[in-house]
C-alpha cells in the first residue's frame, strides 16, 4: 500500500482536445512523501480516467522526465484522483 494525499483539486471546464480526452481537474498529490504539483486527471472518449503526474521540462529526446512506472502506485494515484473528483462534484455515473 502507498501514501497517497491529494493536497489540493482545481476542476476544470472538461473541454475536449483533439484526441478526444476531456481535462477535469488539475492537482497536487502527496505520493509517498514526494510532492507532486501540477497534475492532471483526464477522462478519455471510451470513459476510461487517466491520472499524470506533472509533465516538468522535457529532456533533449522530447519526453515527459516523470513518469509513474509501478502499476499499482499508478491505479492508486488515479484511484485517489478519480475519488476527489466524484467528491468534489458529485458525478458517480462515469466508469472507471
């Protein structure tokens, strides 16, 4: 089990991007005492929720230098941030 604590929770407008994803909400997530600010939870076309942690400055190859890589810590992350959410606006229709 992990230590996951969302600090704080923004909601968002939901607008789509080209994708299809809907950006709901932005964050900051204690996540097994590291601080994590400016993280996203996303919903996609399929009504599947993803979480991601901040992007930071992208390295010379143009990739995000932080990613969550154990499985569980990441549902767990998203769990917690899919949680706030529902709390925060009573939406309890949209699968996981």
């Amino acid at each position: 089990m992990h230590s996951i604590k969302i600090v704080r929770f923004e909601l968002q407008d939901g607008q789509e991007t080209v994708a299809g994803n809907k950006f709901l909400g932005r964050f900051q997530a204690e996540v097994n005492g590291i601080m994590l600010d400016g993280c996203a939870l996303t919903i996609n076309s399929h009504g599947f929720f993803g979480a991601h942690p901040p992007r930071g400055f992208k390295g010379r190859d143009g990739r995000n230098p932080i990613k969550i890589v154990d499985r569980a810590l990441y549902f767990e992350f998203r769990d917690r941030a899919v949680a706030t959410w529902r709390a925060l606006t009573g939406d309890t229709e949209i699968a996981a």
